[in-house]
C-alpha cells in the first residue's frame, strides 16, 4: 500500500458563520500529494516560511518535502518507533527541524547539513509538546508522564532544567501534558 498526505488550501477570508466556515472547508483546493510510499504519515508540520513540509511516519523516518517543487528533501532515519511530534526552528533562515517518536528521544535535524545534529535522552515518556522561549533561546519538551524539561538552544541543546507538572501550580495531581505555549511577562493570548 502507498500512503499519501495531502495538502489543500483552504480560503477562510470573509467567513464568520459556522456553515461559512464548514463551506470554505468543503471546497478546499488541494495544492501537493506527497507521498511517503509504505510508511504512514503520522505527524506533519510545516517550516517558518512553507517552504517545507516534514512528515513523521509510522516506522520511524522524518521526511522532509519542497512544498514549491513538490519533491522529498530528506528522509532521516534515527529513531525507533512511531514519529510522534515535529517541529521546526521557528526562526525562518534556520533550516532545523526538532522530532521526537514513541523511543523517547528529541532528535535535532540540520536540513542544510542533512544530519542529525543532537539525540536528547532523558524524557521519562513520550513527548507531547515543544515549545521556543520567546528568545528563541530555550526548547522546552513536555511529556505524557508530566514532564517539562528545558534546553538551551545556544549551548549545544544542554539540558537547563526540569520540573514535574505537580511542582506546577494547578497541576498538582500527577497528568500528562498535552500541550505547551511558553508565553514571558504573563502575556495572556
């Protein structure tokens, strides 16, 4: 069986009622048919700049697409077991992308050099979230076992820190974390 991921654009501009929404949806044009060939896409993400699209399969490669041209850039290979997040260097003229997958490591990809650059070990589970300080200076990785752990991006991703989600306020009760924003000075969406 060959697997695909689409990608559709989709034209919200102007809607403002639910059916509005759902009908921009409905008549999504599709721009790329990537195709991962055998292996299942099971988490995408795209760079700063939508130029590329990274694809996480269910056997363990992170392949990367030009989404202008329509091609695979790379297919890295390191991990074991199913890519269970992406991420890339929210700054656009870092070509870096982060991955984590079910073996519990953090790999940090260099798209311009087509290697992997750093494995992070060390999260008790699976990661569920990345986050950037607003710096861009600290990649914080949160887990299924209520782990946050922090590292500094400039220093070679040497881990800073850690803290359990019950030594954070409202969190007392052992949780996963699903999701991670970091927002500084108490900056509320």
């Amino acid at each position: 069986m060959n697997y695909m991921t689409k990608v559709f654009a989709i034209d919200i501009h102007g809607a403002v009622s639910l059916d509005e929404h759902i009908s921009s949806f409905m008549s999504a044009t599709e721009l790329h048919t990537f195709k991962t060939m055998a292996q299942l896409g099971m988490e995408v993400c795209f760079d700063p700049s939508s130029r590329y699209i990274a694809i996480g399969t269910s056997d363990s490669h992170v392949k990367v697409f030009d989404t202008v041209k329509g091609f695979q850039t790379h297919n890295f290979l390191g991990h074991r077991g199913v890519i269970v997040k992406l991420a890339f260097y929210p700054k656009v003229d870092s070509l870096k992308l982060i991955s984590s997958s079910e073996d519990f490591t953090v790999r940090i990809w260099d798209l311009v050099l087509n290697t992997e650059l750093h494995c992070l070990r060390g999260q008790e589970g699976r990661v569920s979230a990345f986050a950037f300080s607003d710096d861009l200076d600290t990649l914080l990785v949160a887990t299924k076992h209520a782990q946050v752990i922090f590292y500094n991006v400039r220093d070679n991703f040497k881990q800073i820190g850690a803290i359990e989600a019950k030594e954070i306020k409202g969190l007392e009760e052992e949780t996963g974390i699903n999701a991670l924003i970091y927002l500084e000075n108490n900056d509320a969406p």
